[in-house]
C-alpha cells in the first residue's frame, strides 16, 4: 500500500533497500556515507509498520559525522556499522527523496575502488597538500582516490594554481626525509604511486628559457640576468665538452635539427606517449632528458647548455654514430606506443609475392614497435640469401634505422719506411710504396727493390721503437701486420743463417753509459740512434774483426781519431784484450814473438792453428797470476766496447770463457759509449740524416668517390663470412650463403652512415676518402625495387638536413656537426660549444661521417629569415660565432 505523496509503503520501502544492498559492489560505482543511529531508527520504523509510529527518522542527519558543521570535515579513523553505514546512489538517492536531507549538509559521496584482490568503498580518500616550486609555505589540500590517476593530481594543481594552459609543469612528491622525488608516470594512480594522507606534493613549471627551475644548467659565461635578457635564433646552441663527449655533442646536435622529431617534442606530445612498463626502455628516462635539452637548445636564450643530466646516458660509447643508434634505440622503446608486445611468428616467403611478404613484415613490426622514432627513422629492405649448395632461395624483409654504407676500398696500400743500405756511406732513404693489403712481407722488398736496385731476398724488415727493434719480421708475415704508424726500416744484408759459410746478421744497438751517480759507483746505459743490422761473416766471427767491422759501419758519422793523439806509456799487469775497462782500453803488447796469450792469438788468427780462434768475451778475463811480472805496454784507446746483450738493449748477456757467437738464437750486439768519447766522436746530426727518394714527391691522390656508389656497394651481392654462416633448411646446415640487400621502402628522414672505420682481426684504419654527397635532390629511385605505378611521382628525393663530422684519427679523433636551422634555413657549423654560420660550399669534406637526409616532400620552407641584427646590437646576434670558454 502506497503512502500519500507517492512515498511507497514502509514494507516496500524496506524490500527496495535490502534488494539494492544485496547486490554487491562494483568499481567505479558512488556510494554513501549514512550515520548508523539514523539508518537504525529508519529500519525500526519501516519494520514496525506503522506510518505514525514514534521511532520515525526524520531528514537524514550526518552531523555526528563531521567534525564541525563548517568544513564538513568527515572525522577521522570512524567505524563502519558502529557509527555509519554504507548505501550504494540509488538507495541514497531513494532515501533523501523519501526523508530529506537535513538542511546545508553536503552528501557524503565515496567511490567504489578496485585494489588489488580486492573492491571497496573507499571511506577515506588520500589527501594532499598541493603547493608551486617558488612558493612552499603556502599549500592547498586536496582529495584523491587511490584509483586517481597522478594525471588527475597534476591536472588539479593547474587548476588551483592557476597555470596557462602553454606552460609545461610537472610534479613532484616530497618524502618524510625532507627528499623529493619525481613522479614520472602520470598515468600511475595514487595507490601505485605510494602516496598517502599528509605529503606534500610540488609542482614546478618550466622556464622560459627551456630550463627546469629544480636542474638549471650551468651556463658558462653568462649569468642568469643575461640569460634572461639574450635572444638568440632558436636551436643555434652550443652544448658544452664535459671531457671527450664531442661525440655526444654531434649526435645530439644532428638529432636536434630533424624538424618532426624537434616539433614532436616542443609540442609536448612525447609526455602522452612515455612508457614506463617498458622492460627495454629506460621507464621514460632517455625520452625526458632528450626533451630538455632540446627545450634548452630551442629556447632561444642559451648560447651554449651543459648537457649534464644527458651525459649518462651515452657513457658507454665514444663513436657519434653509435650513440645515435643507442640513442634512437632507447627513445624508441621509451616512446613505444605497444605497451604489452605480442608474440609475432615469423614466415618465409615460401614462393609469395614480395609485396605480400613486405607487407606483412611491416605490420608485424608495428604490431610490437609503434613510435615517434619508427615513423620518423624507420625503412624497409628486402634480404634475399642463396645457398650455393642446393639453390635455396631465402627472402626477408627487415626493418632499419640507418643504412651503413661501405666506402670502395683500395685492394692495394702505400706504405713509408727507410731503407739502409750496406754502404756504410750512403745515407738512409726514406721511400713510399705501394703493395697489396693483404700481401706479405716480401711483396714489401720486392716494391723497395725497384726503387733501389737491391735484390728483394738481401733485405730484412724491423719495427725500430725507442732506439731498439720492436719486431723484426719474416718474409711470409702479412702486411697487415705492420700499422701506418709504425716506423720501418728495411735493412740490405748479405745473405743468412741458413746459408752455409754465409753471413750471420746481427742486430746491434746503440748505447751510452751514463756517468755514476753520487755514492753509486755503477754505470747505466742509455740507448740511442737507430739501430743497425749488420752483416758478419761466419769466417771472421771474433771480437777484434768486429770491432774493426762496427767502427767501418759508422764511419759515415764516426770521426776516427787522429794518430797519436789517445796513446799512452804505462806500467801495467797483464789484462785481457775485451777485458771491463770503465774507460775501454785494449793493449798492443811489446813482447817477443811466439810470447803470451795475444801472441797465441794473432798466430791463429793468421791460420796456424788451423780454424778461427775463440775470442774472449767482453768481461770475461784471465785468472791472475800472482807471480807475473809487470811489462810496459802501448795503450790504444777505443773508441767503444762491443758486449753481447739480450734483445732489449737493457742488460748485457753473461758470457763465460771461451764462449763465441751462439747460431743457434739471434745474437744481439750493444756498442757502448762513454759519454766524453761520444760526444768527441759521434756526430749526431750526420747520425739522424737520411735522404728522400724520388718517389717521395709523388703523392698519390685518392680519387673522391660519389655517395651513389656507396649505396650500389651497399646492394652488392656479397658471400658470408665464415664466421656467420647462414643455416640451409633444405641442406639441414651451415652454408656461406651469397646475400644481396635491397632498398624496398625509405622513410622521412634517411641516416646514411658512412664506414669509414675499417676493423679486421689484425688491423684497424680510418678511410679518409672524399665521398661526394649532394645538398639537395638526392635521388633513390634507381635503389627502390618496391614496383611502382607512377615512378615519377613516388617521393623518393631528398636534402641534406645535417651531417656529423670525425676528424683525426682511429685513436685521437674529434666530432663537429653541419646542420640546417628548421626556422631560418641558414646552415651552422657546431663544434661544441660553439656555433657559427657556414655556407653551403663549406659542408662536404672528407670528415663527413653520418648524413641526415629529409625527404622532400616533407620539407617546410623557413617559417623566419636569418637574423638581420647587426653584430653590435644588444642582445647578440644568432649569426654571430658564440663560443663559450
């Protein structure tokens, strides 16, 4: 029975109550807070039946609810079914239209929470308190389910605060160490984000200047009242060498003048996009430290940024193009649109047409990669592999980034050494040619024999560092061997050990014996000049003879002396002839014939004891005799001692009594001078001379090379190494397939990267090689093999935007960059931190490395004209040179 008004009965009423309790509760759905004393008395009368009873409830009344009757502040830690219950909004709504709603108070709304493993009310919300970077002690409290996403946080700062709409701003949460830290993920919730009742949460906007109020980078030479008042051509900035990243800089530099990619991230659209579950990126860290910098460079108001937060990104490369491909890499996978990546099953072509197998590998691969970098960055080829066994015939279409071009690289190499002749009186000649790279050692001699007459197989190779041999080389070692930057000579001698009665060729090096030191009676050596190999005659292998053949060797710049003027008289025992002297002195004995050990030794010397004598080794001396007389003798000074050393120069080789030249190891040979005789003797000017050969003043120019054949050599069919063979499914094994790659779709921008480092196992070099690339319409029709109905409308011309340069060498090398302002179209030249305007003339060289190419049909013109401000205007000019110290 209905009730007057139309208020359905007390029994109705109850049923309608408890139906819409029992049903449980679901996400999303509003419920509300009732005071249990009300909800109490209400179920007392609906059940007592009588419309006029006295346990009527009235207008519903949450004051026991609430703190104070002003704020409406729901009182803390209340139980529910003690002091409230919980209705879902149809019961709630039903129940103020039956009973009323006491008046001025507002309706305790909750919403319906999925937490994990579980749904609830949720009673208490998370309160914050909302404050801006500059002003802290002023914060406003806010309320936030759990399930509020940190986008909701922010967006409700905005709007107390009252932010434009054009500035950009993020938040930060202040922890209970007084810490702060950023919340990155704006669309995590409130409970994923650990947030809790009574944190601070600040909100920071950015600068004008593109800088973050909390990561101000230090710029150099400029205060920040400058910085405020410059004005310069955005994007013309410098960004500061924080100790050998020139590489980072180029990189960053070229990426920064792709217009889409710049735009991309000045309109803010990467902050939608972000991934932060990525398992491959870097939970969107790559992609917000790119973001600021770029916002730093586009500002206007910088000359030069210290990329410092930028840095660690790239520590573990020291190459522009291999920081690019890490760079693309991570800002693909923190900007990847495919949040969960599925599983894609490969197919071979298996016969079907390319356009069907292209197709399909181009969606599968946006199926699990789907950013900004793929549709700026990414093409197609097609991948064709043949085995050379059975004929089987592979093809697969893969995607890239960048194209690696190989240079045409010469089959021969030139090389420069010093060849020594034998002649003690013929200077050394420096010569320059040309052998094969993959040639031997005596490919080398034989190019030097025409250029000196003397046979290639009376030669031998060395590596000379630091006055001694590095390395001497046989005749069947690969060239590649021998590094540009080695220093080479080439020694003529006369025949080896191998020949029977022939020369032995001894390496003899150059040393000083330095004076003793206070208190240390020792001598130490020093080695010095160039080290010799000289030919010995097997038949005349004793110390005196090569004495004698050392002193013929340097008489080129070893002044004799004059006759009489180092001899002596002097009362002496009996000494050997080599014998350890500090001032190296020999004897020529005045004795009767047939008389004492030199005596013996000239007679067999001479033949009479039927072979060449056993010369007594430097430092080994006689036995003393305590009976042997005194004699006078003649003292002939020499001018150096001979000694057998090891072969490093370093220390000398024990010798014992008796002992002659060992065939069986290369014995090496150390002249030592005393430092008054050298510097008498030894002219070291006439020592280091040497002469040019003719084929010194012949340079042999590298001819340039086209950017076209760079690319053909890129789709050159080419056979796989051993070391990456291709598994055959028909043969069931490894072959060297044949593999040919070709162009199928290009993409906007199209990275070409020139390789200009070459890598084998035994040698490394740098190609300097001028490739000739255009600065507009370069064309790759003739490349793409993707069929086409109107070739002369498919947009396959592009310019040049950017191009990253490497000067010096494998080991000491340095990057700059070209590129092209987006807004004014004036081309700059960017070498840290600084930047100048260049001409267009100026761009192609032998330093180009990487090239950046826009498609042109994507180009926009120049939506500004260069800076027409003079130099002396204040506020500086964007064409100016800026250059910070």
């Amino acid at each position: 029975m209905a009730a007057a008004g139309g208020v359905p009965g007390l029994e109705a009423q109850r049923r309608e109550v408890e139906a819409a309790e029992q049903r449980g509760l679901r996400a999303g759905e509003r419920w509300y807070l009732l005071e249990n004393h009300w909800y109490q008395q209400w179920k007392e009368y609906v059940e007592s039946g009588d419309q006029n009873s006295s346990s009527f409830p009235g207008h519903i009344n949450n004051s026991e609810l609430f703190e104070d009757l002003e704020s409406f502040r729901l009182k803390e830690r209340l139980v529910e079914s003690e002091e409230y219950v919980l209705v879902p909004e149809d019961v709630w709504n039903k129940l103020v239209s039956w009973y009323g709603l006491e008046h001025d108070q507002p309706p305790i709304e909750r919403k319906v929470v999925e937490l994990p493993s579980t749904q609830k009310v949720e009673v208490y919300p998370v309160e914050l308190y909302l404050c801006q970077h500059n002003d802290l002690d002023s914060p406003v409290t806010a309320p936030f389910s759990r399930v509020d996403t940190i986008d909701a946080v922010l967006q409700e700062a905005r709007g107390q605060f009252e932010v434009p709409p054009e500035d950009e701003t993020r938040l930060w949460v202040k922890n209970s160490d007084g810490s702060c830290e950023r919340l990155r993920n704006i669309h995590m919730t409130v409970l994923d984000a650990c947030l809790s009742t009574g944190q601070v949460v600040i909100m920071e906007t950015r600068n004008k200047d593109g800088t973050w109020p909390s990561s101000r980078p230090h710029i150099m030479r400029n205060s920040v009242e400058d910085e405020e008042l410059y004005r310069g051509q955005p994007g013309v900035c410098g960004l500061t060498n924080l100790g050998n990243t020139c590489f980072m800089n180029s990189a960053f530099q070229c990426l920064s003048n792709v217009p889409p990619l710049t735009e991309y991230f000045l309109n803010n659209h990467y902050l939608g996009e972000l991934n932060f579950s990525n398992p491959l990126g870097m939970k969107g860290e790559i992609a917000e430290a790119y973001a600021d910098l770029v916002k730093q460079a586009w500002s206007g108001h910088h000359r030069a940024i210290v990329p410092r937060m930028f840095k660690f990104l790239g520590y573990q490369q020291h190459d522009a193009q291999e920081l690019l491909s890490f760079l693309l890499d991570g800002l693909h996978e923190d900007l990847n649109r495919v949040k969960r990546k599925e599983y894609v099953e490969l197919r071979d072509a298996a016969g079907r047409p390319d356009e069907e197998v292209a197709e399909e590998a181009w969606r599968n691969h946006k199926r699990r990669n789907d950013s900004i970098i793929v549709d700026i960055f990414h093409g197609l080829f097609k991948s064709t592999l043949v085995c050379p066994a059975c004929g089987k015939v592979s093809v697969t279409f893969d995607p890239f980034c960048y194209l690696s071009a190989p240079l045409p690289v010469s089959q021969e190499r030139t090389m420069e050494l010093f060849f020594v002749y034998m002649d003690p009186r013929r200077k050394p000649q420096q010569h320059r040619v040309v052998v094969p790279k993959a040639g031997k050692v005596l490919d080398l001699c034989i190019a030097l024999a025409k250029h000196t007459g003397v046979p290639a197989e009376q030669m031998m190779v060395a590596d000379v560092f630091s006055h001694r041999f590095y390395k001497l080389y046989q005749a069947d070692e690969a060239l590649s061997c021998i590094l540009d930057r080695d220093d080479i000579f080439v020694y003529e001698v006369a025949g080896g050990l191998a020949e029977p009665g022939g020369a032995l060729v001894l390496p003899v090096y150059l040393r000083e014996r330095a004076p003793p030191r206070d208190g240390d009676p020792g001598y130490g050596v020093v080695l010095f000049g160039h080290p010799l190999l000289v030919s010995v005659p097997q038949a005349q292998l004793s110390w005196d003879a090569l004495y004698g053949l050392l002193l013929e060797r340097l008489s080129r710049y070893v002044r004799p002396p004059e006759s009489g003027s180092e001899e002596e008289e002097e009362e002496s025992e009996e000494e050997d002839l080599y014998g350890p002297q500090a001032n190296g002195l020999s004897e020529e004995e005045e004795e009767a014939p047939g008389e004492g050990p030199a005596s013996q030794a000239k007679e067999g010397s001479s033949g009479g004891s039927g072979g060449p004598p056993t010369p007594s080794p430097p430092q080994a001396t006689l036995p003393p005799t305590a009976n042997r007389p005194k004699r006078k003798c003649r003292r002939r000074r020499l001018l150096f001692t001979v000694r057998p050393v090891n072969a490093n120069g370093t220390s000398e080789r024990p010798a014992l009594p008796g002992e002659g030249f060992a065939l069986h190891a290369q014995p090496y040979i150390a002249i030592d001078w005393d430092s008054d005789m050298k510097k008498r003797y030894y002219d070291e000017e006439e020592a280091e001379g040497y002469v040019k050969h003719e084929c010194m003043g012949h340079v042999q120019r590298r001819q340039p090379v086209k950017l076209r054949e760079c690319v053909e050599l890129f789709t050159t069919v080419e056979t796989l190494e051993e070391e990456n063979p291709w598994y055959c499914p028909t043969c069931k094994r490894h072959q060297l397939a044949t593999k040919k790659l070709d162009l199928w779709a290009l993409p906007e921008v199209l990275i070409i990267h020139l390789k200009r480092f070459s890598y084998t196992r035994l040698a490394r070099e740098k190609l300097d090689t001028l490739v000739e690339f255009p600065i507009r319409d370069l064309d790759f029709s003739d490349f793409i093999i993707k069929p086409r109905a109107d070739v002369a409308s498919a947009p396959h011309k592009y310019d040049l935007i950017a191009v990253s340069n490497h000067y010096g060498s494998l080991r000491d090398g340095h990057y700059t960059t070209f590129a092209r302002n987006k807004d004014s179209g004036q081309w700059f030249y960017f070498d840290d931190s600084s930047v100048s305007p260049v001409a267009e003339a100026q761009i192609e060289s032998k330093a180009a490395y990487v090239l950046f190419y826009q498609r042109q049909d994507r180009i926009r013109p120049p939506r500004t004209a260069p800076c027409p401000r003079p130099p002396d205007a204040g506020g500086g000019c964007c064409s100016d040179s800026m250059e910070v110290d």
